[in-house]
C-alpha cells in the first residue's frame, strides 16, 4: 500500500475505474493487521452531492438494498460509509474485462 495514496475511511485509492452522474467508482485496498489488504470497487458520492437532497437519498437506497442482496449473480457490498463529507459504498472486487471496453 502506498502511504502517499488518497483515503476514504479505512480504504485507500489506487486506480479510478469510472465516473458517472452519481460520482466514481476506484479500486482501493483496505489493510489489515495481518500486513495483508482485500481489494475492493468503492463507490464515492462526492462532498458536493452528500448533502444533495436527490443524490444523497438515492445513494443511501442503494446502499441499503444492496446490503440486504445475497446471491451469486450480483456483486456482494461489505460496507458502506461517510469519511469528511464523502459517502463510500464497499463492494466486492471482481477481476476480469470492463464492460465498457467490450462494448466499444
């Protein structure tokens, strides 16, 4: 883990991997005492839409549907936050192509 790499609650940022209307979505790691770290995609609704009264509720929604999904087909969230003004989403990693880039 790079010590200099941006934060969001225990998760540190090291690639973005898209933006969208809501904000963007990194890979980020999150240590653990072991010295090992689990990968994550972390969703970020940006300051200037955490107090929005649109994004914020649908964001939360979101949230809290996601954490209640338990199925093999659908990507698994494992936390979900607030760090400084910033609303994170925790989801499960999964290695493999960007869809967009298939599509194009």
């Amino acid at each position: 883990l790079n010590p200099a790499a941006p934060r969001v609650g225990p998760y540190t940022l090291f690639r973005r991997l898209g933006v969208g209307g809501m904000g963007e979505v990194w890979a980020a790691q999150r240590p653990h005492g072991s010295g090992s770290y689990k990968t994550v995609a972390l969703k970020l609704l940006p300051p200037d839409r955490t107090h929005d009264e649109t994004s914020r509720p649908m964001f939360d929604e979101e949230a809290r549907l996601s954490l209640l999904l338990c199925n093999s087909n659908i990507v698994q969230v494992f936390d979900v936050g607030e760090d400084t003004g910033v609303c994170y989403m925790a989801m499960e990693w999964i290695d493999g192509l960007n869809l967009d880039d298939i599509t194009q």
